[in-house]
C-alpha cells in the first residue's frame, strides 16, 4: 500500500540511536580481551532484552524492537570489525595499546593508573582511556622514567611514566 493512504497517526518515526564510541574512517577497531567480552555480553543482553520486549500496543512493540534491532546493527559492525590485541606479545617495556600506566601528573607525588584501550572501553570512571585520546597519543612509545607533555592551549600538562603493566 502507498504510505498515502496511511493514517497520519499510524505512521513510525524511525528511532533515534545513540551513537558509538567515535572511530574514525580508516582506523582499526583494536580492542582488548575483556573488550571484546564485553561488547558480545551487550549484544547477548540485546538480544535477551528483544526477546522480552512485550508490548500492549502493537506499534509500541514494533518501535521497541526496531530500536533494539538498530543498536544490535550497529553492535555487530563494531564486533565484526573488532581486532583483539594480544596484550601478551606487547614489549614489557613500551607503552602501548592496552597498557595499563602508572602516571604522575604535574607536580602530584601520587601516582595515577590508567589502562589505554579501544573506543567502545574507554571509560574514564574505570580509569580506561581510549588509544585516540590526546593522552594516549602522547603516551604511546614511551618508557618508564620518560615524560609525555600534553599541550592545552596556553599551557601544558606533564606527565612522567612511573610504571607500565599488561594485564587483561
């Protein structure tokens, strides 16, 4: 039938979804272990929750589940383009992708960790930061005692590698 002659009311905007986790054209989708186990455990509660989507109203029940079914779309692209880094065959003694960062910052005396991971992990509230950010850039490459200078603007934030650790 021609969506002329659907009701007005009857009509489905389609569902607005959050995006991802930026990631550039061109950039590989590098994740850790625990990364990957995580976006398969979304997509598992996904699929779990559009199963249970139970809806008095049949339109309702449809826009639920075209939402789901848009952010497993989106999920899978993600899961599809994923490349798991073995963190094992990372140098002990070089920061990169998945390392986890004993930092000092500016002049504090306590140090702060953090763990370099792909987009969809990053998490700063788990001190997990993603292998775009400004920070990791500066950090990738380095050593232990080195110095990594984060330039803001006017001024400059520094911070010396204290310790470097692999572990998923």
């Amino acid at each position: 039938m021609s969506r002329g002659f659907v009701k007005e009311e009857d009509q489905e905007d389609i569902p607005m979804i959050p995006p991802r986790a930026d990631l550039p054209n061109g950039v590989n989708n590098y994740v850790t272990k625990n990364g990957l186990d995580k976006l398969l455990q979304e997509r598992k509660s996904l699929q779990l929750e559009k199963d249970a989507v139970l809806q008095d109203n049949e339109k309702e029940q449809r826009i639920a589940n075209n939402l789901i079914n848009a952010k497993l779309r989106l999920l899978n692209e993600r899961i599809a383009s994923a490349k798991v880094v073995d963190l094992s065959k990372q140098p002990a003694d070089e920061v990169r992708f998945g390392a986890t960062v004993s930092l000092l910052v500016g002049a504090s005396k306590t140090p702060e960790e953090f763990q370099i991971v792909g987009v969809d992990e990053a998490n700063i509230s788990e001190n997990k930061i993603s292998f775009l950010s400004p920070i990791a850039r500066i950090l990738i490459s380095k050593n232990v005692k080195d110095i990594a200078i984060l330039h803001l603007g006017n001024a400059e934030r520094i911070f010396k590698i204290m310790n470097i650790s692999y572990n998923d």
